[in-house]
C-alpha cells in the first residue's frame, strides 16, 4: 500500500518523505479524533512536515478543549470552550499560512 501511495504522490507532485507516507498510514490506521478533524490533519498537501507539527499540536489543544467543555454543565463555561477551539483553529490557519508562505 505505501509504495502505492508513493506513486500517486509524485504522480501530484507532492513531498513522497517519510513523514508524507507516516501522515498517510496514520489517516488509514485510525478515526481521527474531533481536534484533528477540527483543524484539517489530514489536509497538507505539501507535505510539510512543520505544517504537520502545527496542525498536531493545535488538534490536542482543541481535543482538551472539547473534553473539558464535555464535562462541564454551566453554559458560560460550554461558551469559552467553544470560543478557545474556535480561536485555536483560526491561529492554526495563520500559522499554517505563514509556514507555506512563498516570498
């Protein structure tokens, strides 16, 4: 399956790295969790593998988030959970943009 995969990424074009191939067999292996679906994990595709850091972290920031905000009852605290995931995904989306950014 891997070197399948390696073909249709430079048949695209794309970063055929350890790390392009890892992300693959990660996104086969297993349902991503809320976190990662919320900041677009298993879209990259460049490649990259700061891009992949980014997205990571930001995804088990988000997934914390989403668990507290689970737990809780009060209302105003669901609220501020769901402003942090928002916020965290809007400063992944900059992040990513600046680790892509051709000057």
């Amino acid at each position: 399956m891997v070197g399948a995969l390696e073909r249709l990424a430079q048949g695209h074009g794309l970063d055929t790295t350890a790390h392009f191939l890892r992300m693959a067999r990660n996104k086969m292996d297993k349902e991503q969790s809320f976190g990662e679906r919320a900041v677009g994990l298993s879209f990259n595709p460049s490649g990259s593998g700061l891009v992949d850091s980014l997205k990571r972290a930001s995804a088990e920031f988000v997934d914390a988030c989403n668990n507290e905000r689970n737990l809780t009852t009060d209302p105003e605290v669901k609220r501020m959970y769901s402003v942090a995931i928002t916020e965290a995904q809007t400063a992944q989306m900059w992040a990513v943009k600046a680790a892509t950014w051709r000057s």
